[in-house]
C-alpha cells in the first residue's frame, strides 16, 4: 500500500498531522518512491529499511490499524493462500468507513463471521496476532512484500 519507513536515507517523519478527512500531510510520495527503490527494487537493502524507523502511512493511524489486521488475516490464510483472503480484505475495505470512529477489532469480527468466510472459527487467531507481536511482524511481511506504483 501507501506507506513507508523512515529512514535515513529516504528521510520522512513519523509524526503524522492528520486532516479531517483523514490524509497524513507528512505522508510524501517521492519519500515513499525512494524508499521503495532503496528496500524492496533491491538486492542490497539498507540496514534501516524496515525499522526502527516508525512506518509512515497515507491516512493515519486507522489505516495502520486496518493494515495490520489484514496482515494477520493474510497470514492466517497463509502467504500464498490469497482466495479465502480476499473477501476478508473486501469487506474490511468496504467497512473501513471514517479514518476516525470505526473499530478495527469489531470491523474484523464482523467480516470473519460472514455466512461462508474463511475466518469464521479464527476469530480469536486474528485478535491475538492483531494485539501482539505477531501482528508487528505481519505487517513487516507486508511491507516486505510492497512493490513500487505511481502514486
């Protein structure tokens, strides 16, 4: 997606200064375009790549929530067991609402308890790789996984 780590190189701050909309004006796309270049387009990735630089997103701490919760939902599927993901990440999407008031926990209970969805019995799963380390290291496999687009 859209979003980054500080580095040295690539500079970019983590703090964010949010609009009402929910747009993180301290977001750069040029930052996130060399940072892109320098980590993923690269066999020799720079030391501080992924930390312990803060990530950068484009709309703020809700979308930082929102995509570490996919992250855990991708790696509760398993990498490259993209099709029982998929509506997960749709309906999240579709639920995600106002950078500001919706609840990512409540939002993913409600999409894992769909008629037919992959999550059903691992609700709990999502919840503890969300709230724990291993929802760090989901999200650091996701950014690992980030190609450069225009944008």
């Amino acid at each position: 997606g859209n979003h980054y780590f500080v580095t040295k190189k690539c500079g970019g701050t983590g703090t964010i200064n949010q609009t009402t909309s929910g747009y993180n004006l301290n977001y750069n796309a040029d930052t996130r375009h060399c940072w892109a270049n320098s980590c993923i387009n690269t066999a020799d990735p720079m030391d501080d790549c992924f930390g312990p630089g803060p990530i950068v997103t484009q709309h703020g701490p809700k979308e930082m929530e929102y995509n570490k919760m996919q992250a855990c939902a991708q790696k509760v599927a398993g990498y490259d067991n993209w099709q029982p993901f998929w509506p997960f990440l749709v309906c999240t999407e579709a639920e995600y609402g106002s950078p500001f008031d919706s609840n990512t926990a409540e939002t993913a209970a409600k999409c894992a308890e769909e008629e037919g969805s992959f999550y059903q019995d691992k609700i709990s799963e999502l919840l503890e790789c969300y709230e724990g380390s291993d929802g760090e290291e989901a999200l650091l496999q996701m950014a690992k996984n980030t190609f450069d687009h225009p944008g």
